[in-house]
C-alpha cells in the first residue's frame, strides 16, 4: 500500500471538546499536516510550540476582492498573515471572494457580480500575487458552495475560482480545490479535477451531505483519488469535515480512501 498524497485534516473540526494544542499534536502523531482556519483565533505561541506541520490557514482577515476599499482591507490582512504564515511555516494561506463571518455567511454579501467587478477581482489578485513573489509564499482561493453552506459569496464557484486563477496565471496563486463544495454546487467531480489540474494549490474533501468523512455519503472518494493518482496530481489532501463518529475513524477512512 503506498500513500501517494500529502494528506492533512482540518483541526477546527475534530475533536472539537478538546483544545487545539492536543487537537494539534494528536494529527500530527497519527502523521497528518494540519489545516486551521483564522490564526486571530489561536495563541500563536501555541501554534508554534504545536511542533504541528501547517497545510493551510485563512490567508487574511477581512476585506474583499472585487471594489476599493474592501481589496485595501485584503491586502492589508494579508501581509499580517504573510508574516504569521511565515512564523508558523504554513505552506499555503487562503483567501475567498469575501470576508466570511457569523456561521460561513459573507460579510458583505453580493448577488449579483458585474463585469467591472471580475475585472477588479482579477487585478486585487495579481496584487496578492505581488505579495506572494515578495515574500516566497502561496496563496490560494477557495471555491465554496452557495446553496448550503455559503449564500451570498462573490466568485464562490469552481468555475469562478477557476477562471480568476487562471486569467492571473502566476504561481503565488493556486486553487484550493474543494471537493465538498463541488459537489454540492456543480457535481462532476473528476472532470473539474482535470480541468484545475495545473492550478490545483491544494484539495480539500468531504461527503456529501453531512459533510463528513469518506464514506459516509454519496461521493466515491476511492475513485477520486485514482483518477487524480492517473491525472499525476501528487499534491496536497486535507480532509476538511466533521467526524461521523470518533475522529480517529474519520481519519483512518479519510486515509484508506486516500491511500492506492
Ligand atoms: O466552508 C469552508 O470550506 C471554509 O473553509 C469556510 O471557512
């Protein structure tokens, strides 16, 4: 059996009546990286004494991508998140269309993204870009579902993060390509693998519906994997759900999906 994927887990959502050091060094003694959400919501002495080896974390802390005022407030967040980033050694700091708050809900939320705002998109994230180059550090933006999980999200879909990252076309801006959210919003799963394959910083997964690990849903993660295994990805995977029952067990069908 040999593991062909660098496989992390989100430790927000595990193990969630237990602190976040022991959260931390349990994944890491059961040999996965780590994914954190907004570093605002940890000790980052902590952090750092975790000994834990950083996937990702939430690249900024609020702001937007597509008028003035709100790519100011990105950038802004993100050279503090460069700095911490580069602190705790995380390999990839993640951005979304729009500051998201209270329960996933965008904190500005927009229905309708006009032509100017793709345009303003486009350029906030060459300027992340910059900011990348500058620094040797990998952003990358993550798709999200609309219809569950995240109403209201600017350039929420696959589709949208596919094309931003791909008209930017620079290495300090990569997809995080999540799975989960595919699922729900566009299905297709193998097909958009395919088609981000170049740009792909990193893949998040769950089932779906539940969001929990694999197995537990309608998704043939088995059969992801192999298909991304054919495609030649060899990157990243963090499992990025809830546990169905004990997070050990999660983990360990998270890894045997994962694992050809
Ligand atoms: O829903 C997600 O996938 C998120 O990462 C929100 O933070």
């Amino acid at each position: 059996m040999s593991q062909d994927f660098a496989l992390a887990a989100c430790a927000e959502m595990l193990w969630q009546d237990r602190p976040m050091d022991w959260r931390l060094r349990r994944l890491t003694e059961m040999g996965f990286a780590c994914g954190i959400w907004s570093w605002t919501a940890h000790d980052l002495g902590m952090l750092e004494r975790s000994g834990a080896a950083f996937s990702s974390m939430t690249g900024y802390i609020s702001g937007r991508l597509a008028d003035e005022a709100g790519a100011a407030e990105l950038i802004a967040t993100a050279r503090q998140s460069i700095e911490v980033g580069k602190r705790l050694n995380v390999a990839r700091l993640n951005l979304h269309g729009t500051g998201l708050g209270e329960g996933g809900l965008p904190v500005t939320p927009c229905e309708t993204v006009t032509g100017a705002m793709w345009l303003k998109a486009r350029d906030t994230l060459n300027r992340i870009a910059d900011l990348a180059d500058e620094h040797g550090v990998t952003f990358m933006i993550e798709n999200l579902n609309l219809p569950v999980d995240h109403p209201g999200v600017p350039f929420a879909r696959i589709e949208d993060t596919l094309a931003l990252v791909s008209a930017v076309d620079r290495p300090g801006l990569r997809l995080n390509l999540d799975l989960y959210h595919v699922q729900i919003g566009e299905g297709n799963l193998i097909a958009w693998c395919r088609r981000c394959l170049p740009f792909i910083g990193e893949i998040q997964v769950a089932d779906v519906p539940g969001r929990q690990e694999p197995g537990t849903g309608e998704i043939n993660y088995a059969g992801v994997a192999r298909a991304l295994d054919a495609m030649g990805y060899r990157g990243p995977v963090c499992l990025e759900a809830f546990a169905s029952g004990e997070p050990e067990a999660a983990l360990e069908a998270f890894r045997a999906a994962f694992t050809l």
